[in-house]
C-alpha cells in the first residue's frame, strides 16, 4: 500500500474525528470503558482484528482508558488500511462498551 499524502490524511481524518495525527505518521485514539475488563475485552477483539489483516497496532492500556497508535511501517507512513482499521476499531468499541 501507498503512503497517503498530507491532503489524503487530512480527507480521513475529517470522516475520522476521533482520531488524531501524532509525530505526522500515526493516527491515535483513546478509548473510554466502564470497567478495565470491558476494556481488555476490546483489546482482544482489536488483536483478532489486527491478526486477520496482518497490521498490527501499538496499544497501550491504562487501566480503564485505551489507546490505539497505527501507522505503516513498510510505507513510512499512514496508508488507506490504517484508516479502514481505524473505523473497524471504532465500529468494535460501539459493540463492546457498556454504557
């Protein structure tokens, strides 16, 4: 994959609004649970996710409180495939999370 250009990033940034720019070759998010197993629940599902496209995250977590970093590495850069993860991740945690 190809990495994106600024203008591409700022496209997808904007239909990803939750999602910030970081060191200008990741995008981040952090993501807010009730409770800290609900959250590694989410952090496992975001692994399975991970495994089945081969592109893998850093995530941090921090107690109740996780935070996704993507980037591509072999691209030296962000691509269109962290973006589709990013809105896969997203999708996953409005399933996962308990009000």
């Amino acid at each position: 994959m190809e990495k994106l250009s600024q203008s591409a990033i700022e496209a997808r940034l904007a239909e990803n609004p939750n999602w910030k720019l970081t060191d200008e070759k990741w995008i981040e998010r952090k993501y807010r649970f009730k409770d800290y197993l609900n959250g590694i629940e989410f952090v496992q599902q975001i692994a399975n996710l991970s495994e089945e496209a081969n592109h893998h995250p850093f995530i941090s977590i921090d107690y109740k409180l996780i935070t996704v970093k993507i980037t591509s590495w072999h691209a030296k850069g962000l691509t269109d495939l962290d973006f589709e993860l990013a809105q896969k991740y997203d999708e996953l945690y409005m399933k996962v999370k308990k009000d």
